[in-house]
C-alpha cells in the first residue's frame, strides 16, 4: 500500500488551490481535435428541464463525450474521484455498486440516484453496465429530494444517450490491451425521415482479470459483459417522442479478496470455491414530451427493468471449503413520472407525480462446512414487493434583475413488505426445521427545498441553498433478531453556499461551493454478530461538512485545462455499535468508512492539425487523480492512505479514423480498492495495477 506523507498531500492541494481547482465542463462533442468548446452554453436537464449550468443553484458537473471518450470511460465505477466529493470504488462486482457523494452512499443502498436516459437504476445490481453511447453525464452533488425523493439523498448521476433526430453518426470502436483487454462496439443514428429517427448500438468488452487466484491459477476477477440496444425518436406537431430497449448480459469472475496477513501486507487472492456473478438485465423506456404554443411542456416517462441474476461466493476466501453461498434474484421494476412546467417572464415552475412498483423475490443457499453449523444446509428466501407514489412542485421566481429565488416540495408514500423463509437441514440425520417471519413497513415524508441566487455581471451567479433529504428504511437480508429484520428512514438537511462565475467570454470557469450536512438515524452497515455477513442498523446522528472549487480553462486554440479539490469530513456525531452480546462500542467522533477525505483531480490535453493529408491531428492527454484517506471500518482502526493515480494518451486522426493509445495508473501505484473485516480477519481487494492499451475509432 502506498502511504503518501503529509507535505505530498499539502502540495498536492496547494496545486490545486493555485489552478483555482476545477471540473471539466467541456462540451459535448465526439471529435476534440477538430471542435471547440464554449463553457458558458453547458444546458442541464437533470432538473426535469433544460437549464443552463451557470444558472442553477447548486454544484453541478458535466461530463461530455469527448471527455468520456479521452478517459476510455468503460462503466459507471469510471468516475470515480473525475468530480469534486464523488467517490465510486471499484472492487466486488456488479451485484453491488456503492457511490458516495459529500459522504453519502452504502454499500448496499442506494443513495445517489442513477438515471439512464430517464429511467431510474432503482437496484443497485443495475448500476454498473455497458454505457459506451453516452453523450453527457451530469452529476448534482447534494440532496434532490424535491424532484427526484427517494435514493437521492447524496445527489443525481444523469445519463444520457444520443438520439437519432438530433445528431446522426455511424461509429465503430475496437479496443484492447492488457490482462486480456479486447472489445468492440458500435452505435448508428439515422434520420429515417423528417419526423423519425431510428438507432441502434451493440457490444462486447471482455477483460481477463487483473488479480489471480493461485490456488486455481485463473482469474479471479475476469469480465466478459454483452449489450445490445434499439431507440426510437419521433416528432411531430410539438410531440417529441423517444423510445428505447437495453439489453444486457454480464459473466463476470468476483471478489478478488485475500486475507490480510498480521503484518498488515496483503498477499495474492488464494480461495478454492468458485465465486463468481452472472446478469441478465432489460431496461425499457418511453418519454414523451408535447410542447404547447403557450409555454406549457408536458412530460411523461415510463419504464420497466427486468433483472434475473445469480452470484456464488467462497465466503471464507481461503483454500479450505468451509462456507459458500449462492445467491439468485428475479424481479420486476416499474415506474412513471407525469410532469408539467411553464417558464414565462420572471416566473417558472414544475409540477409531477411518480410512482413505482418493485417486485422483488431473492433465495440464499448457504453451505456451511464449519463450526457451529458445520452439518447443515441453510436456504433463505425473501418475497419483497414494494411501490410508492410522490406529488412535487418546485417554482423559480425572479424577484428582481439580479435576485432570483426557488422554493419546492415533495410528498412521498411507500409500502413495503418481506416474507422471510429459513429452511435448514441437519445432513447428519436429515431433519428439516423451517421458519418463517412476515414484516411490513410503510413511510411518508414531506422533502422541502429552497434557494436563493444573484447574478453579479452577466453571467456570474452566487447562491444559497437549503434541501431536505429521505431515504425510505427496508428489510435486511441477514439479522441477529426479528427486531433487527427491518430498519428506519433517515432524513438529513445540507446548507450550501455557492457561486459560478465566468471569465474570459467564458474561456474560464470557477465554481465554488461550501456545504453542512447534518443527519439524523443514518442506514450504517454493520456485521452480523451470529453469522457471516452484514445487516443494516441506524445511527443516531451523522454530519458531513465540506467544500468544492473546480476549474475549466481554455486559454489557447486545442489546450483544454481542468482540475478539481473535494474536502470531506464526514463523522458519526452519535453511534453505539453491539459488536457481541456483551460489547457496545462507541463510534462518536469516528470517520464514516468508504468516504475519501480528499478528492483531487487534474487534467490537460491539447489538440493541434498537422498539416499532412494522412495525419490530420494529433492530441495529447494526460489526467491525474487523488484521493484518501479512507477508513474501512466503524471504528476507524483500518485505513487507506491518500494515493495517487495518473493516465495519459495521445491520439491521432486521419479522416474517418482516429487511434488512441492509452495507459493507466502509470506509477503503478499499490492501493487497497477496498477492506473489510470477518470473523475476526481483515480481507482486501488490491486496485487496478498499470495498465496500457488501445482505441480504434472509425466514422462511417
């Protein structure tokens, strides 16, 4: 593990401080070498409408195209540190994609919401997908409560695809590289005629692991993930139409975990049972949008997921084959948003109702080969159907030239239950005991929201924010009593104080934010004291304090200059862990795990034409990443320290063909991913080592 000392870590934050410490918002075009970019002009339509960046009143950042393209952005875990306070460690598999923002998010909960082309990623083992057609990515940091309600409490990743009517292309890209890196995809968009659009995308990504496990002389963590996708865009009259089916299936080898040794060194993964996750997953989405000659646009989204996947896990993660378990789901995801807003003079508001039903049924084979259950056979099984409704309004109104102010609020009901099955069997004579245990829960919660912002000059903004933020309790998988089946809400409230502000006719952008987050019977995750495995308890009271400042600068033709500096503190305030029947321990004070203290992040490239008809360009890349400390653990007693992370590619392009060739974590720095503890032992995943590779991109 590398352990940078604490002047690196000065230094490192005083480089970013002197750049003014930025985001990259450059738009959105597919070929940097041959564009420009105007950073005043960024639109956001995570707000239910479109609304230009420098305008909102909160922390916002936008990924183009052309960024996810430099970056060779793969999947969502991708982003991780690219944005102020936005942590997404890589480690596990795709069962479960953890994101924290200004120290929100769970291992299993989700807690930021995930939005791809409309259509909420309600389950966690939905998050990490093939996304290779997407245009921009928009993350709002901080509670959405008013609009979005449930699974928003750290903020909003936005996702969104081409569509055939507004751009048309043909692209083909082939990749490879190391560690038995190749793929190929492709997407098309095409004006069938003036009023319809058709688009289609396919691929493959295959990876041969990174970590292997000696004790088979495979991969631990190989990849291989297929996808396929068909759009529809209509528009007629002032209707706007778009369509869409994504189909997925995922194969993928899991949880590359060793054991940490007592000197703390961490050796190679060495387990004997198979482990691994398969996914079968179909996202489907309708939006349709009328436009009336009046201001009024009428908004309705529809969606439905279908998700069957199966993961087995070697639970004890040493040769011996003392526990395994395989774990199956199947369900159903349901949702629609009807929405209305007007913009007209100094007023502008929006008005919907969500609602959404989830069908859930999830079975746990368990094989015990130890003490104390060493003889049996243990099946749980979980029925867990749940919907919900939501009413919101939010209205903007400029009180004066300069002075504008918004107010929202959002009710939200849902019901929810689980019937938990335990069937266990004695192998030794054969005796069957069975049990089972219904609960039920049902939550309602007003979500206010209000803001104010001045816009100094003409396009510099400062602002001040109040948001409320929800998240609904559930059911756990695994308890230590039938109290413990079900948990509580939590609610938090984050005060913020922000500004955007453009010079150099938009050449140059800073945005700046400070923020307080204080909440209240916070979702903690923690062991299971009977058995293997964890159970969703709540905290008395957390708080999160920080801030951001992010920089875009474009000071010549074909150089594009970014960086960004996130602060966290992020502590229980009031926590009391029952680690045995006899043990409570107090967390008052301690850091929450998985959230990085710092996040820092830096990045320049610059394009530039050649002159010669074969090489028409050529552009350099290079991005750096930081970030730590991490703690793995409530008590605080395990940790990563700050690590660094640089990339760099250069690319050339000749016509309809352009060749990246790319390498990543060129220090090779040695990190833990992630840490955890069981049974008494500490099991870690070693991050992605130094890797280098390939991008072919052909333009039909």
């Amino acid at each position: 593990m590398q352990i940078l000392n604490t002047s690196i870590i000065r230094r490192a934050t005083l480089v970013c401080s002197i750049l003014s410490l930025g985001i990259w918002a450059q738009a959105e075009e597919l070929d940097s070498i041959k564009h420009n970019y105007d950073l005043a002009e960024l639109q956001v339509t995570a707000t239910k409408r479109q609304t230009l960046k420098h305008a909102l009143p909160s922390s916002v950042s936008i990924l183009g195209k052309r960024l996810l393209e430099q970056t060779q952005f793969q999947g969502i875990k991708d982003l991780g540190a690219t944005a102020p306070n936005v942590h997404i460690p890589d480690f596990g598999s795709g069962l479960s994609t953890p994101i924290f923002i200004r120290g929100i998010g769970s291992r299993r909960l989700g807690m930021v919401g995930l939005y791809s082309d409309g259509v909420p990623l309600l389950e966690n083992a939905t998050i990490d997908g093939d996304y290779h057609d997407l245009r921009t990515i928009e993350i709002l940091r901080g509670p959405q409560g008013t609009i979005y309600g449930r699974g928003a409490m750290g903020g909003i990743i936005n996702m969104r695809s081409y569509r055939p009517l507004e751009e048309q292309f043909t692209q083909v890209n082939i990749l490879g590289g190391q560690y038995g890196l190749y793929g190929i995809n492709g997407q098309s968009y095409q004006r069938v005629s003036e009023r319809l659009g058709l688009g289609a995308s396919l691929g493959y990504l295959h990876r041969g692991g990174y970590h292997t496990n000696i004790s088979t002389g495979e991969p631990a963590d190989k990849l291989s993930n297929t996808s396929a996708k068909l759009s529809m865009q209509y528009r007629h009259n002032g209707w706007d139409i778009y369509g869409f089916a994504h189909y997925q299936y995922r194969d993928q080898g899991g949880y590359p975990y060793a054991v940490v040794a007592a000197d703390g060194t961490l050796p190679e993964v060495e387990y004997g049972l198979p482990s691994y996750y398969q996914r079968k997953l179909l996202t489907t989405g309708l939006s349709i949008e009328r436009q009336f000659d009046n201001g009024l646009l009428l908004k309705s989204g529809t969606s439905y997921q279908y998700l069957k996947d199966e993961m087995v896990m070697d639970q004890d993660f040493t040769v011996m084959p003392m526990i395994s378990i395989l774990q199956k789901s199947h369900k159903h995801l349901v949702t629609e948003e009807l929405s209305i807003s007007r913009s007209r003079g100094r007023y502008s508001w929006v008005t919907g109702v969500y609602g959404f039903y989830i069908s859930s049924d999830k079975s746990v084979q368990n094989d015990i080969k130890m003490p104390p259950r060493m003889h049996s056979d243990i099946l749980l099984t979980y029925d867990e159907p749940s919907y919900g409704l939501a009413l919101y309004h939010q209205s903007s109104y400029q009180i004066t030239e300069r002075l504008t102010a918004e107010l929202g609020l959002r009710y939200d009901w849902e019901h929810s239950r689980q019937t938990y099955g335990n069937t266990t069997r004695n192998r030794l004579n054969n005796q069957v005991t069975t049990r089972e245990l219904p609960a039920k829960s049902s939550y309602q919660q007003f979500t206010p929201k209000a803001s104010l912002s001045y816009r100094l000059g003409d396009e510099h903004r400062l602002y001040a924010s109040v948001l409320r933020g929800y998240q609904p309790g559930g059911f756990n998988v695994q308890f230590d009593s039938p109290e413990e089946q079900s948990y509580k809400p939590e609610y938090s409230w984050n005060y913020e104080l922000g500004t955007h502000l453009y010079f150099l006719n938009g050449r140059l952008q800073v945005d700046a934010a400070a923020y307080y987050i204080d909440w209240e019977q916070q979702q903690v995750q923690q062991a299971v004291i009977q058995q293997l495995g964890s159970k969703i308890m709540n905290a008395g009271r957390s708080r999160s304090v920080g801030a951001e400042l992010a920089l875009a600068y474009r000071p010549i033709e074909g150089l594009n200059l970014g960086a960004s500096y996130g602060y966290t503190k992020a502590t229980y305030q009031s926590y009391e862990e029952v680690v045995s029947k006899t043990v409570t321990l107090s967390h008052n004070g301690k850091y929450i795990p998985l959230v990085p203290k710092h996040t820092v992040s830096a990045r320049a490239d610059y394009a530039f034409a050649t002159g010669l008809r074969w090489l028409e360009g050529i552009k350099l890349g290079v991005q750096y990443r930081g970030l730590g400390d991490i703690h793995w653990d409530n008590a605080n007693a395990q940790r990563q320290a700050f690590y660094s992370l640089v990339d760099a590619q250069i690319g050339f392009n000749s016509g309809a063909f352009t060749l990246e060739l790319w390498g990543r974590n060129l220090a090779n720095t040695d990190y833990r991913a992630f840490q955890f503890a069981s049974q008494g032992r500490q099991l870690a995943q070693r991050g992605t080592p130094r890797h280098f590779g390939g991008t072919l991109r052909i333009r039909l």
